[in-house]
C-alpha cells in the first residue's frame, strides 16, 4: 500500500519535473498565462457573486430579519438615494481583510446547513451573540466600514445639529470612541440592551470629574473667580 | 280569495308600517337636528381623510424642529417638548435611544438633561432606584415639535399673564 502511494508520488514528480517534449515553451507560457487570467477572472466575479445583497437575502434568515430591520433605517432610503447594502458595512473592502472575513464565513454556512437561527424566535435568542460579535469587529477595526463612507476629514461638524457636533469633538475628534460605540441599532433592531452601556457612559471611578460645561465666556468666569478669591484673601 | 285578503290585510300592514316610518323619520329628524351641532363640535375632523373610501394624496410630511434649543414650558407640569430629531430611534422593550442620554447614570457623559425624578416614583409616590415602567415609553407625552398650521383655534394665555399672584402674597 505505501509502496503503491510511493510510486504514485514518484511518478507525478518525474511527470512535473520532465521538460515537455511534444508542446512548445511558447503555449505553455501563453497557455499558463491565459488560464491563469480565467481562472483569477472566475474566482473574482464567483467573490464578487457572494458580495451581494441579492445573495444575502437569498436566504431567509437574512431576508426576513435583518434585510426587513434594514428597509426601514436611513442607511435605506433617504433624500440623496445613496444606500448602503449588505457587503458596505459587513465586508471589508480590502483585498486581503475580505478574504479573511469571506473564510470567517464559512461559520454561516455550517449556521444554514444546520438550521442555528432558521426561525425567527431562534435569531431573537442569538441576537444579542451575533450583534457582539459585529461590534467587537467593529470596534477592531476602528470602525473601518463606517468610515469607508463617513470619513472624519470630510465631516463638516457646523453642518451638525449644535449637540451632535459637540458629542462628536468631545468623543470621536479626540479618539476616546469609534462609531459604533455610541451608534449601535442604526441598521438593525437592537436586542435587549440591559446591562450594555453606551458609549458616552462614564466610569464610575471618573464620575463628577469629566461634566462639560461649555462656557462660552469661561474665561471671563475664571478671571472672575480669581478677583474675587483675591479680595475675599485681603 | 284567501289570496286576496292576503293581499289586503298586506297592504294595511303596510300602510301602517309607513305611517310608522314617517314618524320615526320626523322625530329623528328633529331630534338629530338638536343633536347634530354638538355632535360637529365634539368630533372634528383633525387629521386623515374626511371620506375614508377614497385615496387622496397625502400631506407632505412636517420638518421637525431639530436647533437643540430648550422649549420654555406653558405650564409647570407640562411634559417637555424634544428639541431634536428622533428619528429612527429604537423604543422597545429591548432598548431605550431616549433613556440612553437622559437616564441619570448617562447624562454625565451625554450632557443631556435627566429626566425628572416623577419617572423614578410609582403610582403611589414611593421611590425607585429605575425608571418606572409606567414612564418607560417616553414619546407617549414628550413630542418633537414642528411649525405647522394649529389644528385648532388655539386661545392659551400663559397663566402668569393672568393676574396670578405667587403663593403667601395675599398675607
């Protein structure tokens, strides 16, 4: 049996290693070439197949959950028509990232074959495991699919309502957040949020130590404060 | 024969059956004559389709007011108008967006107001270390507001506008 498997090996080998004698170095070159350029073709557009919202929603448990909750959010339907499906926010972009998350997924095929949230009661119950595990990558990753769309650079806050731009200084500017630490639920429903902070949540062992005030005159208070701790010392 | 007298005591009956009708129309006529300004005054048509059969085109949708700045209240115990957008925001038995800021443990990082302590009392006024359930669901009383035309003939005067004197000024 070894022996066999031996000699089978050995043979592939020498039929590897023998230079061709019948087909000229020329079609093996162009040949190789061009299989090489269909076959890169075919498993691109075969990726770029399952990248899809269309594929998503081919199967229930997407079409009738989350592409449902999706319908109804801004990411959607909204004034400018700039929509975001599946792969925007739940692929990575680049070349290598897509790859990594594209054999990650093979974890959702095993979850189809073998039925883990083919009901809707099944899916209610592991909401709350799926939606941490998008927000952990999330939060690796440093919000990358929020930002392939929302970059900071282009963020023009005097545009924002006076609070958003506020929060968006205090949290996002400074780095101390990402995205989806503060806008979790913005695509899907949320499940049962007990216990699961936001992200402007303070510490407890910060508490009363970080309020902001926003002065717009703090200068003038503390020039204040100082004259009169000044005449209350004379 | 037997069918003509059918026939005649059907007609009576019907003569009868008329006079009846006439009656009750005259005095419902009356009576819903009576009735019908107070019946257009307590139920009048606010909003939606005045023929609900028939498809017309709808309102454009009102631009809510979204400039952050705090409402003045008319009255003490009004709930306070929101000030922003709530757009989209997820009220459920899961998930609070409104209490996610305004809870007292948030409101350090979010700089938004708490909600009063009348959402921490039962029913009963005895004190909750939470949000009571009966005060969960915000927007059952606080609204976004938006400028749009009063439903109604609005004839409010605040009531401090009303010669109301603060409370010990007769002593």
């Amino acid at each position: 049996m070894i022996g066999k498997l031996r000699a089978l090996i050995l043979w592939a080998w020498r039929v590897l290693s023998t230079p061709a004698s019948t087909l000229s170095l020329g079609f093996l070159t162009l040949g190789g070439f061009v299989g090489g350029v269909m076959f890169w073709g075919a498993f691109n557009t075969a990726l770029e197949l399952t990248n899809t919202e269309a594929f998503c929603t081919s199967c229930h448990e997407m079409r009738t959950n989350v592409y449902e909750e999706l319908t109804r959010t801004v990411h959607f339907s909204n004034r400018s028509g700039v929509r975001a499906t599946c792969p925007d926010c739940h692929v990575p972009h680049d070349w290598t990232d897509k790859i990594a998350r594209k054999m990650q997924a093979s974890k959702e095929v095993w979850g189809k074959i073998f039925g883990t949230i083919n009901t809707r009661e099944k899916f209610l119950n592991m909401r709350l495991e799926l939606a941490q595990h998008e927000w952990a990558r999330l939060k690796a990753n440093d919000s990358l699919e929020c930002r392939n769309c929302h970059s900071m650079a282009a963020m023009d806050l005097t545009r924002q309502t006076t609070r958003a731009a506020d929060i968006h200084t205090r949290y996002l500017l400074s780095g101390k957040a990402t995205c989806i630490d503060c806008h979790k639920g913005i695509a899907h429903e949320l499940p049962n949020m007990e216990g699961i902070d936001p992200g402007w949540k303070v510490p407890a062992e910060l508490q009363g130590k970080t309020a902001f005030h926003g002065w717009a005159d703090g200068d003038r208070l503390a020039a204040y404060l100082e004259s009169s701790r000044m005449a209350a010392a004379e | 024969m037997r069918s003509q007298d059918h026939t005649r005591r059907l007609i009576a009956r019907r003569l009868q059956a008329l006079a009846g009708l006439v009656l009750v129309l005259l005095m419902g006529t009356v009576a819903l004559a009576q009735m019908a300004p107070q019946l257009t005054q307590t139920v009048p048509q606010l909003s939606g389709n005045s023929s609900p059969m028939e498809s017309r085109e709808a309102a454009p949708l009102p631009k809510w007011n979204v400039d952050d700045v705090r409402k003045m209240r008319n009255y003490p115990d009004q709930p306070p108008v929101i000030p922003h957008s709530i757009e989209g925001y997820q009220l459920s038995v899961n998930t609070n967006r409104c209490l996610s800021c305004h809870k007292r443990e948030l409101t350090e990082g979010s700089g938004a107001p708490m909600i009063s302590v009348t959402h921490y009392m039962t029913r009963e006024g005895q004190m909750l270390a939470d949000v009571s359930p009966r005060r969960y669901f915000c927007t059952a009383c606080h609204v976004p507001q938006a400028e749009t035309r009063e439903l109604v003939p609005n004839m409010f005067r605040d009531m401090s506008e009303m010669g109301v004197r603060p409370a010990g000024a007769e002593q």
